[in-house]
C-alpha cells in the first residue's frame, strides 16, 4: 500500500510540520514516500526521515507562479507516478495540490487526498489571483477522492465557494505534539536572563513564518502603541522569512530596536513560550495555527485575529482573546485590556490549556489511516463526469 505525499515545500511552517508528522506516524503496511518542492532549509524532522522513507527534492516546483517551472514540475511527478505506481497521492499545499492532483489523475493513480492546509479566499493574494486560485481548485477537486480541512470552519469556506462537495470533505484539526508544551525545562526567569532581561520583564510574543499573511506589520503598531504605556513590556519575534529585514528597519525606524527581540527559529520554543504573559497571534489568514496550539497547550492568555479558522481553535473567544484584522489599534486595545486584567488572563489560560487537547497528533494519525484504509477498501475512486479519474 503506497502512498506518496507532495507538498511545495518543507519550510519551518504549519503545513510542513504536519506532513512529516503523518509521514513519520502513519504505519505499515502503508509505505510512505515524499516529494517536496524548493525548499532551503529542511526542518530536524525532515532530516530524520531521510533515513527512514523515500524522500525526493523536486526544484522545479516552487511556490511562486512560475509558467516554466511548474510545467517542467508537472511533467517530472506525472513521470514518477507512471514509472513508480502508488496506490494514494495525497497533495498537500495549494501549488503541489493542483499539479499533484493533475499528475496523479492523468497517471490513473487510484486514489487522490488533498490537504490545502488553510485558504487563500481572503483576497490578501489580490482579487485576480484569488479568483484564479478558486477556479483551479474547483476543476482539481472533480477528480479528488477526499479534501481534508483542518476545521469545520475551512470546509464551510470552500464550500461556499462551490469547491467540491460535501461527501469529499473531512475535517481533521492538524496534529500538534502537546507533551513539550505541557512541561518547562527552564524557569521564566532563566529565559529571560537568557535574552538579557531582568525576571521583572514582561513578555510578549509571537511564533510564525516572516510574511505578509502573518500579520506582523500590524502587531509592531500595536507594540509601538503600547510601549510608551508599558515601560517593563518587550516583544518577542521567534520565526523567519522574507519580511525580516522590513520588520527590522521598521523597529529601528520606530526607535523600537531595544525592546523587540527577534530570536529566528528556535528549538527552545516551549521554554519561550512558558516565559511569555501573553501570546499573539496577528495572521491575517489561517488554516488553524500550530503555533496557537502550542501556545494554548502551554497555558497562555491569547489575543488572536478573527479570521478564518481561529475563532473555531479558540472556542468562539472563551479561550483567547478574539479582535478584529489588519487593525493595528484593535490588537493594542485587546492586548491592552488582557494585560491589565489577571482574572481575565487567568481565565483564558486555563480555557486555552483544556481545548488544546483535541489537538494532538495521535487523534490526527488516527483519521488520516482511517481515509486511507477506507479508500483502498472501497477499490473505485472518485470519478469525473466523463467516468475517466
């Protein structure tokens, strides 16, 4: 029973991290395979599989429209599919989702899964592209066997959009390793020591991929608000990507420098993140937020964007504090008002502890081998209306 994962590229993101997990977790007799796109710098657990399942780099394929390449991508998978022959290809991302699945149902491959891990309905693409991206996905889910949404929320979203229909959609929250979280290994106070703060600090922070859809342009305003009101009060970044610099020049510009700390990707996380008062989580769009999960798993008060799936992860506001996007004086409002009230921090820690808990990967692991031992059960796969996969 062979099933190859695609997916445009294994960055530091969300999206990454749960491919690997079910890569790495699904069981034999399930054989797993990989093929990523560009990617600069695998993440640990990549690096590990490498020596436990097939795993191939796919250069051509990047994220980026890109004509050339990606019919060079499309054409290199379709190749692979005739020669190697898979029982299930399941695509995850937008790009290797459209590709795969093309490459996958001219290759007569059985079965078809696809995961976009989150939407890109809310225009922040621009109007042309969005509009593009919904057409490819409507025409690619007539040939996919099943789509998984990581919340409810994601599947009423393409839905709506007349993406599928509903017998091809499951929703299955993105599994998240809740044990790290849930332990310290290093006090508060020794965190902070170690990024040269005084136990007294108080924290604030943010994990996630540098990028516009991250939303933290709007969470430096907020913090640029904030700071002449909080002396004692820093920001922490933990994460990279193409807007460092602008997000560094922006701090500079503010006279911010010495009180937002931007610490690139770290393997300390947990620790990090038990030495905050308070997580944000500005994104302007999101599939479901790892990094929110881990956040809540660690007992932290929240203040989140309304958008997309967030208000489902966190209970419709009972375990975070929900604001409005792409509004730099509704977060420093919400992170104001949750800073200022402990009963209300104390209140939505512990909500967030108790809900993160149907987030964990051994609950994922176990609906995704469900999909597959149904489909490769049921033997047909989905068919277009011409009756051709």
């Amino acid at each position: 029973m062979r099933i190859l994962h695609l997916i445009t590229r294994l960055d530091r993101g969300g999206s990454a991290t749960n491919t690997l997990l079910t890569v790495a977790g699904i069981p034999p007799p399930f054989g797993q395979s990989l093929m990523y796109g560009r990617t600069r710098d695998l993440p640990q657990l990549a690096l590990t599989l490498e020596r436990q399942v097939e795993m191939q780099e796919l250069p051509d394929l990047v994220r980026s429209p890109s004509p050339l390449n990606d019919l060079v991508a499309f054409w290199k998978i379709y190749r692979f599919l005739r020669r190697e022959r898979f029982d299930v290809v399941h695509t995850h991302t937008s790009k290797a989702g459209i590709l795969g699945r093309f490459a996958a149902w001219m290759a007569r491959v059985p079965h078809i899964v696809h995961t976009p891990h989150g939407q890109a309905f809310n225009g922040y693409a621009g109007r042309m592209v969005t509009a593009l991206f919904i057409l490819l996905e409507r025409w690619a889910a007539t040939f996919t066997d099943r789509i998984i949404g990581l919340t409810d929320q994601e599947v009423r979203d393409n839905l709506e959009r007349r993406i599928g229909e509903p017998g091809q959609f499951v929703s299955i929250p993105s599994g998240v390793d809740l044990k790290p979280f849930a332990r310290r290994d290093k006090s508060p106070a020794e965190v902070k020591a170690s990024l040269g703060l005084s136990p007294s600090t108080r924290l604030i922070g943010s994990v996630g991929r540098l990028d516009q859809v991250k939303g933290h342009t709007y969470l430096l305003d907020a913090f640029g608000v904030l700071a002449p009101r909080f002396p004692d009060l820093y920001l922490v970044l933990v994460g990279d990507g193409e807007l460092l610099s602008e997000l560094r020049s922006r701090v500079e510009k503010a006279g911010l420098a010495d009180r937002v700390l931007f610490l690139g990707w770290c393997e300390d996380v947990p620790d990090l993140l038990h030495a905050f008062d308070l997580f944000v989580f500005p994104s302007l769009s999101e599939g479901m937020g790892r990094a929110l999960v881990e956040a809540m798993a660690s007992g932290l008060p929240i203040v989140a964007t309304r958008v997309c799936s967030v208000p489902e992860v966190l209970a419709e506001g009972k375990a975070g504090y929900l604001v409005e996007p792409a509004n730099s004086a509704a977060l420093a409002q919400g992170i104001e008002a949750v800073l200022l009230d402990p009963a209300l921090r104390s209140r939505l820690a512990n909500a967030a502890r108790e809900r993160a808990q149907r987030y964990s990967v051994e609950a994922m692991l176990h609906k995704i081998q469900a999909i597959y031992q149904d489909l490769l059960a049921s033997g047909n796969g989905h068919l277009c209306g011409n009756g051709h996969r």
